[in-house]
C-alpha cells in the first residue's frame, strides 16, 4: 500500500549571511504509491518571511527512473530568498541503469 513519509528539521545557520538566512525550518512530506512517488517541500526562514517552496514527481521502473520537480522563492520583498535572479526553476531527469 501507500507509504507516506514526513519530514520536519529546524536549524541555526551561525555562518549565514544576511542574518534573516541564520533561522530556518524544513517541512517535507512524500508518499510512495506503487511506482510513483509525489512530494511538497517548504524551507522557511522566520526572521524576515522567506520561503523556499518545492513539488516534485518521481516514476521508478525496472531500470528507469524519472524525476521532475519545481521550485518557488518568495516571502517579503526584503526576504534573503528573494534577492537572487530567479523565483522559478524546474528540472528533469531520467536515469537508466545498466
């Protein structure tokens, strides 16, 4: 049957620059169902509203694997996770085993 899988860290990036990066919460949730696997993800940093949100889609065969996913940056127009070039990005994969 479906395996449902949750995900929870909280952690003190001392190194981090600027200091709203320094505090930050991960969420994950996944849930295997026969060969595929969908999953929801969500970095926050509290300080100043930063949000790191993710979706992804994995198909396991025999011998291919398929991975796609997609990801969001936003929060507050101040947010650390806002001032880098892109709110977007998406990728595939596909890898054969031989």
């Amino acid at each position: 049957g479906p395996d449902l899988t949750l995900l929870t860290e909280v952690w003190h990036d001392g190194a981090a620059t600027p200091d709203a990066a320094r505090r930050n919460v991960y969420l994950r949730a996944s849930r295997k169902i026969d060969a595929w696997e969908p999953a929801l993800d969500l970095q926050w940093q509290p300080r100043d509203g930063g949000r790191s949100v993710g979706a992804s889609l994995r198909w396991q065969g025999d011998r291919w694997r398929v991975d796609a996913a997609w990801r969001l940056l936003a929060g507050p127009q101040g947010a650390a996770m806002r001032q880098g070039p892109l709110r977007h990005s998406g990728a595939m994969a596909a890898t054969l085993a031989f």
